[in-house]
C-alpha cells in the first residue's frame, strides 16, 4: 500500500485527538503500519518547543514567536519522523499540522496569511497532508468540552473570541482547498463522529 499523510485539526475541545487515538488502533488492527503524531511534539526538541509555546507562564509571548516556535517544531518533526516514515510506506496520523499555523497565528493572531503560509511551506518541505480532516464544532460547544476538562494551556487560555476567529480560519481554508480539507461534523457521540472519520480514511488508506 502507498504511504498516506493525514492530518487531523480543530479549534481546542473539537475532539480530534480522541478520534486520532481511535483511527490509529483500527488501522493497526487491520494490519497497516501507520505513525500516530501530535504537533507540536514527537520529538526531542519538538516536544521542549511545546512545553514553551503553550506554558502559561508566558502570556507575553507574540504571535510571531509563536509562529516561528511552530515552525521549527514542525521542521524537526517531518526531519525526523514524518519524511522517513513516508519513504517507508507508512500511513502518517498527525494531530495538527500547518493549517493549524494558518488558522490560529494568521487568522485569528492577524498575521498575513500568505507569509505564514510561506514558512509552513519551509517547514513542512515536500511533506504535505494528502488528506486534511477539519473537526468543525462550534467555539462554544468546544470551550465547554475544554472546562470539563479542567485544564487549559496558553493558547486555550486566550479566551472565546479568539476560538472564534481560528474555527472561521479553520472553514476558510476548508473553503480554499476542498479537494484536500474536509470538514466533519464534530456532534454526536465519540461513535457517531468516529463512523464520519473512518469514511473518510477508508477513501485514503483503502480500507
């Protein structure tokens, strides 16, 4: 089977790493070698980028760091894992990717779009999502899913308005790139949204 590079995103609370758990165990229940990954994260370095960009204590940070942190993450990331893996024939999962970067830092952080989309392109290299599922659920129904967790990071912390702007990002690019982004439903049960995912894979992965 050829590779496949699937990218799962969302506004914070949307769901999308509970069903990228879900869609990692039942391709490896049907034999296929797949990569489960987060952004950002996966590796060393990515994952002590991480725990600054999101630790609360710097509520200072601006948009551009953000970005630039993000970045250089996501550059080590497919350095390290997502290029090999692809070579090798693997599926790749990634919880986020640079769309994330578009929706969060550009529209709704206001930087210029084009510019970030620049550095994704830096960044990501020759590793593009082949397939992009957006988790479209709205900021309100999420920042309650969010509270119930308990927990918020820097970026959850910036409040409604902001979740807003980045789930309009989110349909914006969905919009501009429909053959690649697909938006799905994010109501319902952990079953019912899993049953709208898995339809999707399976047209990727030929399950």
């Amino acid at each position: 089977m050829p590779s496949a590079f699937i990218s799962f995103e969302g506004i914070d609370g949307c769901g999308k790493s509970t069903q990228i758990a879900r869609v990692a165990r039942h391709l490896e229940e049907a034999g296929i070698d797949c990569l489960c990954l987060r952004e950002p994260g996966g590796t060393a370095i990515s994952e002590q980028i991480r725990a600054l960009v999101l630790d609360n204590k710097h509520a200072e940070m601006s948009t551009v760091c953000e970005l630039l942190l993000y970045e250089a993450a996501r550059a080590q990331l497919v350095h390290e894992l997502i290029a090999p893996a692809l070579d090798a024939g693997k599926v790749v999962l990634c919880d986020r990717f640079y769309d994330s970067t578009t929706a969060y830092q550009a529209y709704a952080g206001g930087l210029d779009v084009a510019q970030v989309q620049l550095a994704n392109q830096l960044a990501a290299g020759n590793c593009h999502p082949d397939v992009t599922l957006v988790f479209d659920l709205s900021p309100e129904c999420a920042a309650a899913r969010s509270q119930a967790r308990g927990t918020s990071d820097r970026i959850e912390a910036k409040g409604l308005g902001y979740q807003q702007r980045v789930a309009a990002g989110f349909r914006a690019i969905a919009e501009a790139d429909s053959a690649r982004v697909k938006l799905v439903d994010a109501t319902g049960t952990v079953d019912e949204v899993f049953e709208r995912v898995l339809t999707l894979v399976a047209e990727r992965v030929g399950l």
